[in-house]
C-alpha cells in the first residue's frame, strides 16, 4: 500500500474542515500540522511530497477533530500574534483581535502628550495584550492591569514575564482597585465586554461556546462597562495635566461612547478613529494640560 504524504494528509484533513463549515479550512489544516510537526510554514511547503510520519497522526487527527468542532485555532495551538508579539492564550481568555491594535496605536500616537512616568491602566486586561504592549512600547510609563478573572490574570501574568513586560496586576470590578489604592492615573485604555446581553447568542460558534462570557457581555444594551468606568473618571484621572482616556467600541457605540465621556468628564473633547472597514472602533477622551498660572 502507498503511504500517504504530507500534501494528502492535509488534503483530506481540509476537507474535513470544509464538511464542518470551518473557514479557511487548508490554512488551518496546515497551521495545525505545523503546530504538530513543530515546522515552520517554508518548511511545509518544501516537504509537501514527504511521507507523513506515521507517530504524528493521532495527535494530528485529534486537533483536527478539535477544530472541526469549531474550537478556535488559537487555543489549540496556544498562542497569538498581536503587535508583533507572541501572546499565550487559552480557554477563559479574550484572544486579542486586530481591531485591538488600533486602540494601542492610537494611545501610542498620543505619547506626547505626557513628560515623565505617566501612569496607565488598562481595564478588562484579559490576555495582558494592551497592557503589556503598552509597557514594551511606552517603558517610561507605569502600567497597571486589571482583571475580574483569576484566570485572565494568570495568563497576562505569564505573557508579561515571556515577554519581560513590566506590568502590576490588579484584581477587580472595573475601576473599583485604583479607587481602593487612591490611585490617580494619566491614561487610562480598556476593551471592555461590550457586546449587548441579547446579541450574545447570535455570535459565531467558536466565540459563543469557546471564549469567556465574561469578556463579551457587556449588559443589556453593551454599554454597561463604559458607564460605570466613566462615572468613575473624575476620581481616578490625574487631577491636573494632560489625560487620556481610549476606549474599543463595538459597532454603532462609538457616538454614544463619546457623549458618555464628554458629560462624565467635562472639560473632555473625543474623537472617533474608524476601523480598516470605516467602522468607528475607537473612542478617545482627553484633557488638555490646563496652565492655572494663565
Ligand atoms: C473584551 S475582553 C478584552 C481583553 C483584552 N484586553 C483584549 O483586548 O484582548 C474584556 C476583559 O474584561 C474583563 N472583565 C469583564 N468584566 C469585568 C469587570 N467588571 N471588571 C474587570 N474586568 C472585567 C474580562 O474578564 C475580559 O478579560
């Protein structure tokens, strides 16, 4: 009997993906052999007519089986790139999404503003992916983290040691360990669940049954988070000085999240970047140096 090679093998397995309603069902056909095989994709390219080795199949199949079962590529493999970083990810947390890029762009464009050792927190850290972002690109600045989950945390935790961030992890609701510490801070960034209670059931399968809840329910209209953290801003921003608040929106919040900020916050001004797709995704709130000598 012929053996099968590597290009059969990723055939068939491709073909099991599409039956499952898997997207790009040979891209992940071939990530997850090379997951298995420890190759690089050049590698998989050059030995597509090899035998598949016979001691790789069972685990191969079994991932495959997983991600036939709409489990997502990321927690199979256990990582994902986001802003040129590796980041761990597994069940119980957020895999950082592309949008997400933006928002740190965005905090990084506005760096200027700030002398000094401004002080971030990032809210909802999930994975750690802004936060520790922020730290690798902003290391003038002190960065907090916070998260409501344990597990969350353990993994930001362990990304910001992988990747020598240096990030202070809180837990708690929200804003709820800054204002226990009378802590004051200069910008403040989150992603926050925002997703409408009732919208939640309609999500893609591998988002509804694989990643936290927690991360996506953002109350009944999906607002919830920013109100409660605007509410807030006037007790943990920086009293005096420049501040910086940036928010991810879901789609249709942006406007809703600007007025939030502008009445929570006055003297607040906003503005709404749009994403790849003209979606505004975005929200920045901030406040000028005010020059009481003037
Ligand atoms: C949309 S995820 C964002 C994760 C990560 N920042 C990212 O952008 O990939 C929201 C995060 O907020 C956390 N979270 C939800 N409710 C919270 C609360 N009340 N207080 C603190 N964190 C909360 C979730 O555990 C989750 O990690």
């Amino acid at each position: 009997m012929t053996k099968e090679t590597i290009r059969d093998v990723i055939l068939r397995a491709s073909r099991f993906l599409e039956d499952k309603g898997i997207r790009h069902p040979r891209l992940n056909a071939e990530v997850l052999l090379q997951h298995v095989l420890g190759w690089e994709k050049y590698q998989l390219l050059a030995e597509m007519h090899m035998e598949f080795p016979e001691e790789s199949r069972e685990t191969y199949e079994r991932l495959i089986k997983r991600r036939g079962s709409h489990e997502p590529l990321q927690y199979i493999v256990g990582h994902q790139e986001f802003f040129g970083r590796d980041f761990i990810v597994r069940k119980g947390v957020l895999i950082p999404r592309p949008e997400t890029e933006i928002l740190v762009e965005e905090v990084c464009k506005r760096k200027e503003m700030f002398t000094g050792h401004p002080v971030i927190v990032d809210v909802g850290t999930g994975s750690g992916a802004i936060a520790v972002t922020l730290a690798l690109e902003w290391p003038e600045a002190k960065v907090l983290a916070i998260d409501l989950s344990k597990d969350a945390l353990l993994v930001a935790q362990e990304n910001a040691a992988r990747l020598r961030a240096s990030v202070s992890f809180l837990q708690g609701n929200l804003l709820e360990p800054i204002l226990r510490k009378g802590q004051r801070v200069d910008v403040l960034v989150s992603n926050p669940p925002y997703i409408p209670s009732e919208d939640v059931q309609h999500l893609d399968e591998e988002v509804r049954c694989y990643e936290p809840l927690l991360a996506l329910d953002g109350g009944e209209d999906g607002l919830s988070p920013y109100r409660m953290m605007v509410t807030q801003l006037p007790l943990v921003m920086r009293e005096e000085g420049p501040a910086l608040v940036a928010f991810e929106v879901g789609i249709h919040q942006a406007e809703a999240v600007a007025r939030l900020i502008e009445q929570g916050w006055p003297p607040a001004k906003t503005t709404i970047i749009p994403d790849w797709q003209g979606i505004g995704r975005v929200v920045i709130g901030w406040r000028e140096s005010i020059n009481w000598f003037c």
